[in-house]
C-alpha cells in the first residue's frame, strides 16, 4: 500500500495482518525512502515499483524492501527519460513498466530493462480526442490492452498494446449517471475482460462490460499471460523500521497545504 502521507509503502499479509515498511516515514529524495509514493506494484519476481510522485521517478527496490534502480532523473522532466510527479505504475507479465507521468499528460513505457520504448499521447493536456488531462492511473489487461484513469478529463481511455486509440468510457465531462465518473482514479479489468473504476467523486465503483475486440494475437497473450499468472510470489519479511527514529509528522492539512496548495486533483470534499 502507497502511504502517501507517510511517505512509506506499507506492505500486509493475506489476512490484512502487517508485515513490514519500505521507506523512513518521512519525506526523501534519497534512495532509502520516497517523497508521497501514490502506486505500487509488485511483478512476478516479487520486484516492488514505486510511484515516487514529489520524486519524480519510480523506485524499483528488492523483495526484501532493499533499494535496486531508479527509472527517472529525480528532477521534473519531460524527457523519454523523466516524469513530473508520476502517478500510477504498472508491470505487465513480460515485464514491461507502465508509467502514469500524470503531470507529463502521459503514459511511458519502458522494456525489462528499464529502457524506453514508447510513449503514450503528446505530453500535453488534450481534453477531447486520444490524450490525456493528468494521466492518474494504468493498467494492463491479459490482451495487452492499455486502461489509463483520465482523472481531470472525468473518463476512461483505452489503447491497443502498441498504443493505438481503441475507445472512451464516460463523457469527458463529471458526470453523475452511470454513464460517467466525476474524477476518477483507478481502473482494472478482471479474468473475463470485466473492467471496473473507481469514481472517486461519486463515491462508487462502476463496473463495465468486457471489450468485444479479441483478436487472435490477443487471445495468444492471453494463454501466455495465464501461464505466467499460475506462478505464485511470495515476499519474505524485512526489518522493520524503528518507529521511535521517525521525526514527528506535519498535520495532514499542514502538508497538503505545504505540497499542493490547490493543485491537488480531484474533489475537496
């Protein structure tokens, strides 16, 4: 779990039972911690990403919470190389990353490696048409289909998995029906292609029928994905952090006031 205020990824077992903590609990530009991580992932060899949003990088760090590579110069950059402030992180079964660059008005793709391979839009707020007004969330279903939360453009885009513009979910305006989303931040799709979003605004998950465009190349992703999918991962505990050396945090309206002023997305209230 990305504890945003906290500056920590919280990680707990099966039953909701704690575990351990990846980070000090207090803001960084280091590599042992982060600086408000908004998404985490973990890949099939128990990898963990990190959205390492006021960084503007993603942190990669070991199964057991060590530091391993940085995707991201650090610095608030629109380079293939750099983010600002992302958002949303993904690692699809071959290991390609998925980067929400939220305030690029992107999605970056980067291969196994961590080398670039594409982008996703223009790199500037497109409020009609195949982009992007901050790009919140991604994910990736077997058939390498690309789902990206359109928070500020109150819908849900769709893409091919070379990056080509399949379809919209909602009006592209808040809505309140059920034909839209008022800031929505999170969307997956499940085994049989059911897709499911988070209407944040709305208070509600909304949940959409399966795309009907699976061709044959994307029902062999699909095979391969379920082998890869019957592999099992598992996290071995870490230290945990000494809770006594953690510096005393700010009030949540203190650094909300402090880190966004007003430009945080999404509803006040």
């Amino acid at each position: 779990m990305a504890d945003f205020w906290n500056h920590r990824i919280q990680i707990f077992g099966p039953q909701g039972n704690y575990l351990w903590t990846i980070g000090t609990g207090k803001r960084t530009s280091g590599n042992d911690g982060f600086n408000h991580p908004t998404g985490v992932f973990v890949d099939l060899k128990g990898q963990i990403y990190v959205a390492d949003h006021g960084n503007n990088r993603i942190q990669i760090v070991s199964s057991q919470g060590n530091y391993l590579r940085t995707i991201g110069t650090g610095e608030m950059a629109a380079r293939n190389d750099g983010f600002h402030s992302p958002s949303g992180i993904f690692v699809d079964f071959k290991r390609q990353i998925y980067a929400a660059d939220t305030w690029n008005h992107r999605i970056q793709i980067f291969g196994p490696q961590e080398n670039y391979l594409r982008t996703i839009a223009t790199g500037q707020p497109i409020y009609e048409g195949n982009g992007f007004e901050k790009a919140w969330r991604v994910f990736v279903d077997f058939h390498g289909r690309i789902y990206v939360a359109d928070i500020w453009n109150h819908r849900i885009q769709i893409f091919g998995p070379r990056g080509n513009y399949l379809r919209t979910i909602g009006t592209g305006q808040p809505a309140f029906g059920n034909d839209g989303f008022y800031y929505p931040t999170s969307v997956f799709a499940d085994l049989n292609g059911q897709i499911y979003v988070t209407d944040r605004g709305n208070h509600r998950i909304q949940i959409f029928p399966s795309l009907d465009e699976v061709d044959a190349a994307d029902k062999k992703r699909q095979e391969e994905a379920e082998r890869f999918l019957s592999q099992r991962v598992t996290i071995p505990p870490a230290p945990q952090i000494d809770a006594e050396k953690k510096d005393k945090p700010e009030t949540a309206l203190e650094r909300f006031k402090i880190d966004w002023g007003e430009t945080f997305p999404g509803p006040k209230n």
